[in-house]
C-alpha cells in the first residue's frame, strides 16, 4: 500500500495586528514545512522581514501570501532579514532586484556566503568537520551523496545595504523597532523590537516550540551566545512574539525559560557522558547524549548541536579536548 503524500503547502497571509502581516511561505523540509516572513505598515508601503526560501515557485508563494492580505511587492520598501539562513535570506536577491528596496542584514554572514556562493564547497566543509569529530568514512560517503546536486535554497548573493547592529531603528507606522543581536543560532541572528506595544520579532531565537540549533564552526561558542541572547531578551519583557515559525505566542518568558532549561539540561547531560571516564568522539558521544542512535535526518543538527556544547564546556573548564585527529573528548581534570 503507498503512503499518503505530504499536503502541499501553500503560501498562506493573515493579519495578527492592524498594520502587521503574517506570511507563511512553504518550506520542502520534513518537520518544518513552512516558515514566517512578516510585513509591517510603513507610510506607503511596507517593511518586509525575513523573506522564505528560493526554490522553484518561492516567489509565486510570496506573492500569493501577499496579495490575501491586500499587499503586493512592489510596496516594499525595506527588507530586514533576522539572518542569513537561506529559509530567511533566500529570495532577498530576487526581492532587491524587482521593487529596487534596501537590504538590511547583520554583517557576520559568512556562513551564509559559502554556501550560497560554493554549495559544493559547503557540503566540503561540513565533511571535513564531520571527519574531524569521528564519523565513519561510509557514513561521510553517503552524506556526499545525498547532498551532491542540492540547492542552496539562496537565489543569488546580495550584500546588505546597512549593517543590522544593535541600536539600528526601524522606522514603522506602528512605532519604531530597536535592533537587538541575538547570536546563537546563527552569528548573524537580530531581533527587532518594539517598546511602547512590548512587540518581538524573534526570527529563530524564539520559536513556538523549543527547537535549539546552532551554527557551529563560525563563531567562539555558539551555545554561550545564545544563552547570552536568552538574558537579553528577557530583559526586554516583550508580551507578544512574532516567530520566524509557527504561530505568534504571549507566554514570552516561559519560552526564555524552557529554552534556558534545556540548554542547561543538554550541558549537563554532555558532561555526564564525559564524567563516565571514557575518551570520546563528538560522533561516539551522540547516542549517549541522546539515548538514540544518530541516522542521517538527525546527523547534522545532532552533531553541530554537540560540538557547540562541548566547545562551550571547554571554554568554562568542563571538557578538555585532546590533540589529534579525530578530535577526542574527557572531563576536566
């Protein structure tokens, strides 16, 4: 008996305030099939944050979400991505070139410009980043596989226009939105804020389910920044937030909190399996850490999810990484 097929997505618009729309713009990826971009009043037009990602009709998606909504593109007359994940980034060059808008994005992008400048080159870096940590050889073989020919989900490279630091103001008929860097889940990673209605655009800092991922290899100690940003914005006291999935959400404090908890309790259980007494690779760690077996849907995420962790247990005194390759892992002394 075949299986069902996937529902199709569609692009989708709502409004969730006077003069805020929410676009919810398909994503082919199993578990997450869609994303949010979010358009805000601004005199005659619009801010456009976040844009979906580039793929064989994105654009006609965006362009529905829009129009359900009674907007269009050519009314766009910023476009802020949060950062530079190609679900958030993709279609900025396509945007930027038919309404002629300004690209406002925070200038620690670099993960985005390998791959979407050199995909090959990317899927060579998280090879060798792999190897590094102790996957086998096979697995690495068939990773190249499956990834050979894949799109960068990016429909071309376009450099920002301003650099989306802390402090920029967005300027929009519901008041003014104060940019915040929020790394962590990316180096790149904003939120934009606004004070008097107590409004967070969260990107991918805050979803509606707690989900951590976090750009290893690009930054010091990605789990570190995001704890950081966690403290940021609590300190903000939003009470509605505007996610870069799923729907908007009030309870703004106990999602800091459950993502703060379970960051903790991931640390915790890294230097548990450490604490054993044995000598191990990120790879041989997993399925302790875990409690299953690492398979390709989870390889990726599950592996920069563990060196970001072990990396921040060795800054703060936790880990000690040993000389060689493949990189090997104890407890402290």
């Amino acid at each position: 008996m075949s299986q069902p097929s996937r529902k199709r997505e569609v692009g989708r618009g709502e409004r969730v305030l006077p003069g805020v729309w929410r676009l919810r713009l398909p994503l082919p990826w199993p578990g997450i099939p869609h994303c949010n971009a979010w358009a805000l009043a601004a005199g005659d037009g619009i801010v456009l944050v976040d844009t979906g990602l580039h793929e064989p009709g994105s654009m006609g998606h965006l362009e529905r979400a829009l129009a359900q909504v009674n907007l269009r593109l050519d009314l766009v007359r910023l476009l802020v991505c949060t950062h530079a994940h190609a679900d958030h980034y993709g279609q900025a060059a396509t945007i930027v070139e038919r309404t002629g808008c300004e690209l406002w994005m925070h200038p620690r992008h670099q993960h985005m410009l390998l791959s979407a400048g050199d995909p090959e080159a990317a899927v060579e870096h998280r090879i060798e980043i792999a190897r590094q940590s102790g996957v086998p050889d096979a697995a690495l073989r068939g990773y190249g596989e499956r990834s050979g020919g894949a799109r960068s989900g990016v429909a071309a490279v376009v450099a920002p226009d301003r650099p989306l630091v802390s402090g920029v103001e967005i300027h929009t008929d519901l008041g003014t939105f104060r940019v915040f860097e929020t790394p962590g889940h990316a180096p790149s990673h904003v939120c934009l804020y606004q004070e008097d209605r107590r409004l967070l655009i969260s990107g991918d800092h805050l979803l509606g389910r707690v989900s951590l991922y976090y750009e290893y290899g690009y930054s010091p100690d990605p789990t570190g920044e995001f704890l950081h940003s966690l403290d940021l914005v609590q300190e903000l006291d939003a009470r509605l937030c505007l996610a870069g999935h799923g729907r908007t959400f009030t309870d703004v404090q106990a999602h800091v909190d459950a993502n703060r908890s379970l960051v903790h309790e991931r640390l915790d259980r890294v230097a548990e399996v450490l604490a054993s007494g044995d000598v191990l690779t990120a790879y041989e760690a997993i399925p302790r850490i875990y409690g299953r077996e690492i398979t390709p849907e989870t390889a990726n995420w599950w592996l920069s999810e563990t060196l970001s962790y072990l990396r921040h247990l060795e800054l703060t005194g936790r880990a000690h990484r040993l000389d060689g390759l493949p990189e090997r892992w104890r407890a402290a002394a």
